[in-house]
C-alpha cells in the first residue's frame, strides 16, 4: 500500500471517530445547559470578504437595480398643504408661486367615533333604529385598529403584551383578553380562503415545494409542513409529519377513503403481503371511521399493514377528486415527500458530501474534486433548462453517472456517491420537467417565516390560536408573492370593500400570464 493512501476501514474509523466527538460536544453542551450554563458557541468562519469581492466584479460594470434617477415624491398623495411665508418680503416684491418641499409623515393616535343611531316611534307603537356599517357591528373596535393588531401580529410578530402596551400608550382602552379574541376569534372568511389557496395552488401549478419544520402546541411537540411554489404559500400544524398524514393535507377538504386501481398499485408497490391484498376491492369509504372500521373487520391490524393500506386509500382518494398528474413535489429527500412525481433537492444532495471530513490531503482534495464536479454538472443543468436539447440531455445522463458512479478509494465518500446515484431518476426529473426548480430553497425560504414566530411567541396554547397562525402566515406569505399589500388585505376584508379579489382568483391569472 502507497504511504499516503489508507485502507477503507481505517477510513471509516476516521469517520466514526469524528462522528462521535460531535456526539459527545452535543453531550456536553446539553449538560451545560442543565447546569444553567452556555453551550459551546458555534462560529462558522467569515466568507463576506469572498462574497463583497464576487459582488464587486459582478457589478463592477452594472448600475445598482434602482438608482436610476427618479422622482421619490410626484406620486404622493397630498393630504396637507401648508403656506410658509418669508420673514421678511422687501416691498415691490412680486409673487412667484410656490417653491415645493414634501414631507412624509405619519399620523399615530387613538380616533373614537360615536356612532348616535337615531331612533323613532313608529305609529303602531314600535321603535326603529338607525343601523351599523357592517363591519362594525357590535365589534367596538373600529378597521383601522383591527386590522393593526393583526398586522403587529401576524406580520411584525410582536408579540401581544407587547401590543397591549402599545395601544394603551396610544390612548386606546382594551384589555388582553379582547386582543386576543381579535386575533383568533370569528376568523372563518380568513380560514376558507387560505383553503381555497392550496385547492388552486395544487389545480393549476406545475410543481410545488415541500418541507416541514418543528411547531410546539400546547405544550407538545408538533410539526408544520409547508406547501408552495412562486405564487402561493400554505401551512399548516399537525401533530405528525409522516406520508399519511401528508397525504391528507393534499386532500385539501376531502374525507373518504378510496380504493381504485391506483390504491391497489401502491400497496403491491409497499410490498403488502398478497393474503392482504386480497380483501381489497375498488370502493370508497366516506369517513375515515368507515376505513378504520373496514380494516379492524378484516383483521388488517398490523402497524405496516394497516399504514400501507391507508397511505394507498389516500392516494387514492387524490387521484378520484383529479390530482394534476403533471403536479411535481420537490423536497429535501424526507420520506413521507416521496409520491407521484417526486423530485429531489440537489443542494440537500449535496450535503452528505460536503459533511466529509478528509483527514489527509488527498482525502481532501478528492472531496473538492467530486464537489467541484457536482456544481458544474448542476450549472450545467441551469443552463439546460433555459434550452433543453436530445444532445445536452444525454450528455447530462452520462455526466452524472460518471460523477456519482466513480469509486474512489475513499470508503465514505463512495457510500455517498452511491447513494446520490440511487435518486438518479428524482435528481434528474429536470431533464424531463425543464419548467421545475432544481432546489428546494423556496420552501426553506418560505417556512422561516414560521420559525421566526416560534422563537418569538413559542408553542400556540388553543387550537383557535393554532389555527390563525398558520392561516394567516399562509394569507400574509401568498400576499407577498402576488404583489399585495398585507395591510390592504387586511382592511379590504375586514370592511368587506371587495376591491382585492379572492387570493385564489389572483393567483390563477398570475399564473395564466406567465404561461402567456
């Protein structure tokens, strides 16, 4: 054996041997913190000096998006105007107009109105009385304030005490508790539109990106899984994250249970054994007690059998109410993603070869070598999306069994080239779908939202509470995306205007024109 190479076992010992100095750093840094103490800081290394550079060259002969001159105020809308004088006007002087300066401003304060109903005696001994705009009703808080709490809420996560002590230094009189009904209570209009979200997201989209992320309820460990794409975002929190319960959200408002040709495909395809098989037919459950029931009469009590049984009943139930079978799902490789068109997220690729450590020189630059290969072919494959080809297409195939087909030597970073290798078909879906995204940055994007609400606020305590928030980060999230102001979201519902239409309606002409 040459001096600079080493056996694969020693090579895994290596691995191993990192893997649990980690283990115990993790260890110790959960024992400090039981002792009341700080774990081990994580500093990852500056790049912005390479980043400022790369910046520099790239627009080095660019103007910067926006500095173009312009006028900042001539599309203001005045609401003041207000003459200032000279000191002093010598006499003869003669009168020139007006020299223009704007100032932006903004008005803070409370503004109580009284609404005097008049109030008759009619003939016959009866009592009319003048009525109420609609949106206030018996609600004593006007728009304006409504939607500001939920703004500060939903979109600039303050957090309710904070709220309270805010609007009380403002001059306004409400309690906590009357905050919080604002919040959460009679959301209905809001709940059914962010429904209407995913059922024309999944219609009309051409992929969607999917991912999930921890979310504590009531004291409890939870998961919040986001589904979307460029022109809409939807959450929602469930106490799992695995394919059954995947597969109900995509049910959107459905129910039932349905056994078709689909169905039964997808459980031969689970390896469910045939005596089992046997007692399914095409049929349909209208509840999901029907389908418990079914399976507990027919002895499918397994933990797998039952689980297969279902996972096929759901997806059958998709494919009955019209799943778009052009639909793609990216995802990060997490499992309970895996149905139908299932496409794989080359930068989570990606990672199980950066995660390598060489401990020898060559062991180093064999992983930059295989990196390096990597980002050219994904490079490579950007550039075949702007304008697929036959011949670029079977380059790209070749390309990448030679990058993910190689042996090394390196035992670990030949394990994980071999296991990119087997997802060959969802890492390159893009050679078939040129229109679907090679990443799943969109939804890691998109679910910070989330995050950042949970850092702030921690676990939701009702299920109203629960509800809201993944209401209203979808509505805020696919408002953004459609180019809508949150703000004249939030008053154009709450006074029932109707000048912004259904977020449904507008992302399906979004969508229309970027097919156009």
């Amino acid at each position: 054996m040459a001096k600079d190479e080493e056996s694969p076992i020693i090579s895994e010992l290596i691995d191993y041997i990192k893997q649990q100095g980690d283990m115990i750093q993790k260890l110790k840094d959960e024992l400090a913190e039981l002792k009341g103490q700080k774990a081990k800081p994580k500093i990852k290394p500056s790049n912005l000096d390479k980043k400022t550079a790369i910046k520099r060259k790239n627009t080095q002969d660019k103007k910067r998006p926006g500095s173009q001159k312009r006028s900042k105020t001539k599309q203001l809308e005045i609401n003041e105007d207000k003459i200032v004088q000279p000191d002093l006007i010598p006499a003869g002087s003669e009168f020139k107009g007006y020299q223009d300066f704007i100032v932006q401003d903004l008005i803070i304060g409370n503004w109580n109105i009284r609404y005097r109903k008049a109030r008759y005696r009619t003939p016959n001994g009866g009592y009319i009385v003048g009525g109420l705009p609609d949106h206030v009703s018996q609600n004593h808080f006007g728009s304006t304030l409504t939607a500001f709490i939920l703004y500060q809420y939903y979109h600039g996560h303050v957090t309710q005490p904070l709220i309270l002590e805010q609007l009380r230094e403002y001059g306004i009189s409400i309690s906590s508790g009357q905050i919080n009904s604002i919040i959460t209570e009679n959301k209905d209009q809001y709940h059914a539109e962010k429904d209407e979200i995913l059922s024309a997201g999944l219609k009309f989209s051409s992929h969607i990106n999917v991912d999930d992320t921890g979310a504590r309820h009531n004291g409890k460990n939870g998961y919040c899984t986001h589904i979307g794409n460029n022109f809409f975002a939807w959450f929602k929190s469930t106490d799992s994250k695995s394919r059954i319960n995947f597969l109900q959200l995509l049910r959107c408002n459905h129910e039932d249970y349905v056994i078709n040709d689909a169905a039964i495909e997808y459980m031969k395809h689970q390896r469910l054994p045939k005596y089992q098989l046997e007692k399914f037919q095409n049929q349909c459950f209208s509840t999901e007690r029907n389908w418990k029931s079914f399976l507990f009469q027919n002895k499918i009590r397994k933990k797998r059998h039952k689980r297969i049984a279902t996972e096929g009943a759901l997806l059958g139930s998709l494919l009955d109410h019209g799943w778009n079978h052009d639909l793609a799902i990216i995802s990060d490789d997490a499992g309970q993603f895996n149905i139908l068109t299932h496409a794989l997220c080359w930068v989570h690729a990606e990672r199980t070869i950066q995660k390598l450590i060489g401990f020898t020189q060559k062991r180093k630059d064999q992983i930059e070598s295989v990196r390096s290969d990597i980002w050219d072919l994904y490079s490579d494959l950007k550039k075949y999306q702007q304008g697929p080809t036959r011949g670029a297409k079977s380059d790209l195939n070749k390309r990448f069994d030679n990058i993910f087909g190689q042996k090394t030597g390196y035992a670990a970073l030949d394990l994980a080239l071999n296991r990119i290798l087997k997802n060959k078909s969802e890492l390159l879906l893009v050679l078939e779908r040129p229109d679907i995204p090679l990443h799943n940055n969109l939804s890691e994007s998109d679910i910070r939202e989330y995050v950042k609400k949970r850092k702030i606020s921690g676990s939701t305590r009702s299920p109203a509470g629960r509800t809201c928030r993944d209401t209203f980060t979808s509505i805020k999230k696919t408002c953004r995306k459609l180019g809508v102001s949150f703000w004249d979201y939030l008053i154009d519902r709450i006074e029932t205007r109707k000048n912004i239409p259904s977020l449904s309606d507008l992302m399906v002409r979004k969508m229309e024109e970027q097919i156009l």
